[in-house]
C-alpha cells in the first residue's frame, strides 16, 4: 500500500496542477458556442415565486425567435402569448426590461449583455454556468440576480427580482414545427 502512495500523490498533485481544473470557460468561446447552437425553437417550463403571495404558479410553453423579437407562449395552465422585443411599447416595464436579457442569451450575445450585467463563468465549457450581476441601472431596479447554465444552449436559467420575486425556467430546444399553441388550426 505504501509503494502506491507516491504514485497516487502524484496523479493528485498532476490534477491539481491541471490547467482545466477549475477554470472557467472563455468567454468568447462560450458565445460562439451559444451563437452556434442558439435554438430558432424550443419549449420552457417555469416556475415562477410570488413572494407578496408566498405561492409557488407553474407554467408550461414554447418560445420562438422571429424577426420581429422573442415570441413566448404559454400553454399551460393559461393561454398567453408575449412577444419580447425592445420595440414592443405596449409590453410592461418588467418585460421590456427582460427582452434583451432573454435575447442575448439564447442567442450567445454576451455584448449585449454585458452592457446591463457583470458576468462571472464558472465550470466547463460543457458544463458552464453564469452569474449575471445588474450593473445597469434600469435591470438592477428590479432584477438582483440571474444564473444561467448549460452546455451547448442556455439550459436553466434563475431570476431574483428586487421584491423577492423568483422565476426558474428550463429551456429545451425543439423543431419549430413541433410546436402547438394549444388553438386549433382555422
């Protein structure tokens, strides 16, 4: 057992010493990566805490990128439709402050986000994870804290808002024609 000691000590300190062993992913590789990959489509569920209530609403849908911003429909338990854009007047302050956030990063824009957030990387590129800190004034009047992780895509995303508001979602690329808003077709 003893003759084995070094050898075990070695490959431990050989870890230890490894350059990939906690480092944090690149940046720019990470938004290449998601800019590569950014899914068109996909399905979201979410879970939202209203902290004013003490209770917990969970929500299912789909999203889709269009030219004309982030179209986000909820299918359960309720019928909505949003769509995030920037240039979307009639969204409500909260959202219009979200549109950019949730399109930079399906999107792997870490440019744009980086205009209204702090970023700190941790993990792998494989197996990354964020923590967005508001350093614009408009997102830090209602968001405290955004978390973000995945691989190849944003895959969770964690949301704390200024009056102790939660919102988690789960994010998973689909075929855009897999899609159904719950209306039968005319």
């Amino acid at each position: 057992m003893m003759r084995h000691l070094p050898w075990a000590m070695y490959a431990a300190l050989c870890l230890i010493a490894s350059p990939a062993v906690g480092a944090t992913p690149d940046g720019d590789a990470l938004a290449e990566r998601l800019a590569t990959h950014a899914p068109q489509c996909g399905r979201f569920e979410q879970s939202r805490w209203l902290a004013d209530l003490e209770m917990r609403l969970d929500s299912r849908g789909h999203f889709q990128q269009r030219e004309d911003g982030l179209v986000w429909q909820t299918t359960a338990p309720i019928q909505d439709r949003v769509v995030l854009s920037q240039n979307n007047d009639s969204l409500p302050l909260g959202f219009q402050v979200i549109a950019p956030v949730f399109t930079g990063l399906l999107s792997g824009d870490w440019q744009a986000l980086e205009h209204h957030f702090t970023i700190e990387l941790s993990g792998e590129l494989e197996d990354w994870r964020a923590r967005l800190v508001p350093s614009e004034a408009t997102v830090a009047e209602r968001l405290t804290r955004l978390l973000v992780s995945g691989n190849q895509q944003v895959e969770q995303v964690e949301l704390e808002f200024d009056d102790g508001d939660r919102l988690d979602l789960t994010l998973i690329p689909a075929a855009c024609e897999s899609l159904d808003d719950g209306n039968p077709s005319p």
